[in-house]
C-alpha cells in the first residue's frame, strides 16, 4: 500500500511538471484556448497561477495603443478575451506563454492592500 502511494505521488507530480513544456495551445477557436487555458491553470500552483494568468493580460493588451481601444471594446474589460488571446498564444506552451508576455509593452502586477 506504501508503494502504491509512493507511485501516485510521482506520478502527480510528474504530470503537474511536465504540462508546462509538453502541452502546446490550441488557439485555432475561442473555445479550445479557454479550454487549454483551463486546463493548465488548473494544474499550477497558486503563485504560477498568478504569474500565468498576469502573462495572458499581458498579452491580451499587448497591442492596445490607447485607453480608448480598451473602453469602445467591451470584450476587454472585466474578462479575458480568448479570440486575441488564442490568436497569440496558438502552438505555444506554458514557457512560452511566459515569454511572449515578458516581450510585451503592456506590463501586468499584481495589487496589494
């Protein structure tokens, strides 16, 4: 029984590490970008869930050029918009995902109180 659990927990954790280089983005439908976004958030941790999902607003913005663009569009406020998004991020993994938002001008952080 030992053994068994042992063997489990490599295998989880092996699965959480290898998403992050094996899975590559499908952006070809809204659909499957918001399913694979979904997919790999939900195999991170909470700090790279963070660093992940700040990567795609960085991304999702990363074209707009003024404050106006943002507010006549209404797909860009208050949610991500998978269309550009997926756009971006198709035949990308995680790591790349990442290193596409770091080229952006847009630069995303996270608030505190």
């Amino acid at each position: 029984m030992k053994n068994l659990l042992i063997i489990i927990t490599i295998l989880l954790f092996s699965a959480c590490a290898s998403i992050k280089k094996d899975f590559v983005f499908d952006g070809s439908t809204i659909e499957s970008t918001q399913d694979g976004i979904s997919e790999v958030i939900k195999r991170l941790k909470p700090a790279e869930k963070i660093e992940f999902t700040m990567a795609l607003l960085a991304i999702q913005f990363s074209d707009v050029k003024s404050v106006y663009e943002v507010i006549d569009d209404p797909t860009m406020i208050n949610e991500m918009n998978y269309f550009i998004i997926g756009k971006k991020i198709d035949g990308l993994n995680y790591y790349g995902v990442l290193d596409l938002a770091k080229t952006s001008p847009t630069k995303v952080s996270k608030a505190t109180k």
